[in-house]
C-alpha cells in the first residue's frame, strides 16, 4: 500500500511520462490490457485527476507493481519514471518516515521551535497515514458498489492531507530554503473534435466540399510557448481514404481544420442498405512523433440508391437543405438514357429533337409520349428509406437507367429520368422539390428565366396537357405559398446551374 508521498512520487512521474490522455490510454492498454476511460472519466477529468484515478484504481485491484513495472518498461528513458520506479519497483509498503534533523543544541536542552513543528507534523503524517492505508484496504476489499464513491473520496482526501503534510516536512527538514522556481510554462495543446457527419451519403460524399460539408472539424489550440506542427487526420475504416491536414500554430495560436476524407468506390459501391461505420480521427505532433488524441465517432454509410433532402448538422442542431443534389442523379449521358432519346426522336414531327434551335413544348411532348408509349413505366411509391435516428431526411431513388430497365418510377424516380431526356436534347431542365413531392420543370427559351412544368407520376394515365397543366398548377400554388419566406416550399434547382454554380456532376 502507497503512502500520500509515494503517491505523489508516483502520479508526477506518470504525468511527466505520459502527458497527455492519449499517451497515458496506450500505455494501460499495451501494460495492463486494460481501457483507461473505464477507470477514470478521462473526457471530463484533467490529466491529473486521471493520473490519481488510475493509481486509485491500481491499490484497490492490488495491481500498484505491475502499473509501476508497466509504466517503467513502456517508457524507460524517462528520468522520472526510473527514479520512482527505482524507488517503489519493489517495496510498496510504507515507507521509512523522513528523519529528525539534528535540532537539539549541542549538550542538550530544550527543542527548538523548528523541532517542536517537526515533531507536531510528523505525528499528524503518521496519522493520516494509518487512516489511508485502513481507508484503502477497506476501499480494496468492499463489496458494495453503493459505498465505493464515499470510500474513494475518503482515500483522495487523505491522500492529498498526507502530501500537504510531507510538503511541510520537507522544508523543515531542507538545510536551506530553496530556491525559486520559476513554474515552467503549461505544455498544452487543446485539442477539440466536432462530428459535422453523421450520416455519410456514399453516392454524393465526394460532391460535398470539405469546408462547406466537412465530415469531421477539428479545432486546435497552441497553449505552449513554442511553435507547434501538428497533424490531424481522419478516415471511415474500411471505407475510405485517410486525409491528412497539417498546421503550425505558433504559441497561442488556434485553427480550425475541415476534414472530407475520399470515399472507396470498390467498398461502398455494394452498399445497397444502410451501414455503421467509424470514423477514426487522429491529431499528432510531427516534432515529437507522438499521438495527441485518436478517437473513434460512429457514422452511418447510406445506401448507394439514398438522395439526401436535409441533413441534421450534429456540431450545431440545425438542418441543412440538400436537395440540390438531386441533380446528381440526373445523368444524361448513360448510353440506357441515350439509347431511348431516340425514341423521342422518332415521335417528333421533325423525327429529331433540336434543343433550343427547335420548339422546346414539341420536344418535351416527344419525350412524354415516348416514355408512355415505350416504357412501359408504371408509377409506384416507394419513397420510404429507413433512417435509425431522425439525423437525415432521405429519399430512396432509382437512376435513370434503372427506371428504365424495371419499368417503374416514383415522383423523384420518374422527375430524374425526364430530366436526364430534357437535358441529352439540350434542353435546360430543372428539378422542382416541394413539401413531400417533386416534378420536372424546363426552360422556355435558353436562359430566359420563364418555365413549364411537368408531372411526371401522370405518364402512363394522363395526356401531355394534362400532365403539364398539373405540373403549372403546383408550380403557381407552391411559389405563392413560399412567398411567406420559407424558401423550403417551393425549391427549383436548374441542372445548368447545379452543374456550373455548385459543380455536382452526373453520377454516371
């Protein structure tokens, strides 16, 4: 059993070998195949609260040796720890009580002063003494979970009285004063990890720019008093790539790094459900060599068929529309798209289609009747995409080509197909989102600003005109009712401008 000297010996040395939670969370892991954050509350306890909680936690399980061998053994060039080591390695009981300083004059006499404090501190230590080590055995071998926080607060108390003590002998017992130390500066870097992500869209991830729609940020603060190069990094186990940002920080310096790491197209493209993954972040010190923190956040990989309408922001608490990335999904060049524009062809009365050097409602009606005629689409709804916790509002689509292989579309399904045609024959079409529902739109005239709309789900049951007058309708009642200002109502994304403004590009 440690005595409050040997425990402060003890928990310096430590805090000078490993010092920091990460250094100190891999040296219990390697030495005693044991995880620190189950002893000790390592994300809202200080270094050195940690420290005494591990060495707590060492005397009550009789394991104090071997935490001091092990600590020893995995950083042997430490002066401190081979100091400490040298001197509690092998007897761990307590220790020989400092010696009584020749303080009587010469001949004998009455005490002086400084011995009669001496004395009074000494039996105060051989006291607390006593009681720490009843307090720690009883600590050791209580059975009550309930009655352990009360006995690990007597043992801390007792341990901190026994140092404070020491600390009064030890100067009485010092032959001169010492001298001044000057507190050396505080030698940390804070670091501070803010999942952006939780819900990783694997179709559209390497769309997202890393300072808009980071995966990960990490924020990082020099406390010390030089300069600092360090490293943060951050990959999807399994999943992607890592992605490395590095940073000097002069002292007293802060940054914020924005980490996107590149998805792995060979291990997400069979993702067709959706899965858990972890995201391991990791910060260095380049000088130094050595690991600050690594952590690991849980994420969810959605399915590849999952288009994303808004997503939770975890730092912040706030949703952020992406629906614009629905655009993404409209791919006018997959040869299935290609091949059956010359159908369309076919029933225009020109029998080819012009862009906007013919009339653009000829063209669309071409596109319209051919998807009735020759498709053979059918409307279903399947729009459901199973989401574990609310953190994401997504919608399962199916792409063009698949739309026209299985012969069935939803309102999304059937508004990305007739956007893909609209926009292989050079058409400007756009994709309208409205509360619960979406349907196609195009430009009148190339760049003119003024639309038609369509809707898509009236294919196989309604005329052209009819579809377009439905479509027209929604549009009018729809952008009326966003004039309130909730721009959610009514949202029109022109592919022209998702594919220039904001660079998301076909998937295929």
């Amino acid at each position: 059993m440690l005595t409050g000297q040997q425990i402060a010996q003890l928990r310096n040395a430590l805090q000078d070998a490993y010092p920091t939670h990460a250094a100190l969370r891999e040296m219990v892991l390697e030495e005693l195949n044991e995880n620190l954050d189950a002893i000790a509350s390592v994300s809202s306890e200080t270094l050195r609260a940690t420290v005494f909680s591990l060495i707590t936690w060492a005397e009550s399980t009789g394991r104090t040796l071997e935490l001091i061998e092990g600590a020893y053994r995995h950083n042997d060039a430490n002066p401190a720890l081979r100091e400490v080591a040298a001197a509690l390695g092998v007897a761990v009981a307590i220790p020989t009580q400092p010696p009584a300083p020749n303080t009587r004059p010469a001949g004998g006499g009455q005490p002086s002063p400084a011995e009669l404090r001496r004395r009074e501190l000494q039996k105060q230590y051989d006291q607390l003494a006593r009681q720490y080590e009843a307090a720690s055995q009883q600590l050791q071998t209580t059975i009550n979970a309930a009655d352990r926080p009360l006995l690990e607060e007597q043992v801390a108390s007792l341990a901190a009285r026994m140092e404070a003590v020491w600390a009064q002998l030890s100067v009485l017992d010092a032959p001169t004063p010492p001298a001044p130390v000057t507190p050396p500066a505080p030698e940390t870097v804070e670091i501070a990890v803010h999942l952006r992500m939780e819900q990783v869209y694997t179709a559209l991830c390497d769309l997202f720019e890393a300072e808009e729609r980071p995966l990960v940020e990490v924020v990082l603060a020099n406390r010390t008093d030089r300069a600092q190069r360090l490293c943060a990094s951050v990959e999807i186990q399994h999943y992607s790539t890592r992605i490395d940002k590095t940073k000097i920080l002069a002292p007293g310096e802060s940054a914020t790094l924005h980490l996107l790491p590149a998805l792995l197209r060979e291990q997400v493209r069979p993702l067709n459900v959706i899965t858990r993954a972890t995201a391991t972040v990791t910060v260095t010190d380049l000088e130094a060599g050595r690991e600050l923190h690594q952590e690991g956040y849980p994420v969810w990989l959605q399915a590849r068929n999952a288009a994303p309408i808004a997503t939770r922001d975890p730092a912040t608490g706030t949703w952020v529309d992406l629906t614009r990335y629905f655009g993404a999904f409209v791919t006018p060049d997959a040869p299935p798209v290609r091949a059956f524009l010359h159908n369309a062809a076919e029933r225009h009365p020109k029998r080819r289609l012009e862009g906007y050097q013919g009339d653009t409602v000829s063209q669309a009606r071409a596109i319209y009747e051919a998807l009735k005629e020759d498709s053979g689409i059918l409307y279903v709804d399947s729009t459901t995409s199973f989401n574990p916790d609310a953190a994401a509002r997504d919608q399962r689509v199916r792409l063009p080509r698949e739309s026209l292989a299985e012969r069935q579309a939803n309102c999304i399904d059937g508004t990305l197909l007739f956007a893909s045609l609209l926009e292989a024959a050079s058409l400007h079409p756009a994709i309208v989102v409205v509360p619960g529902h979406a349907f196609v739109a195009w430009e009148r005239s190339a760049d003119s600003g003024r639309w038609a709309y369509l809707e898509t789900t009236m294919i196989g049951t309604n005329t052209f005109a009819e579809a377009q007058e439905i479509g027209g309708r929604k549009a009018e009642f729809w952008e009326k009712q966003a004039a309130d200002g909730d721009a959610n109502k009514f949202r029109r994304w022109p592919l022209k401008e998702l594919r220039t403004a904001y660079g998301i590009t076909p998937l295929e």
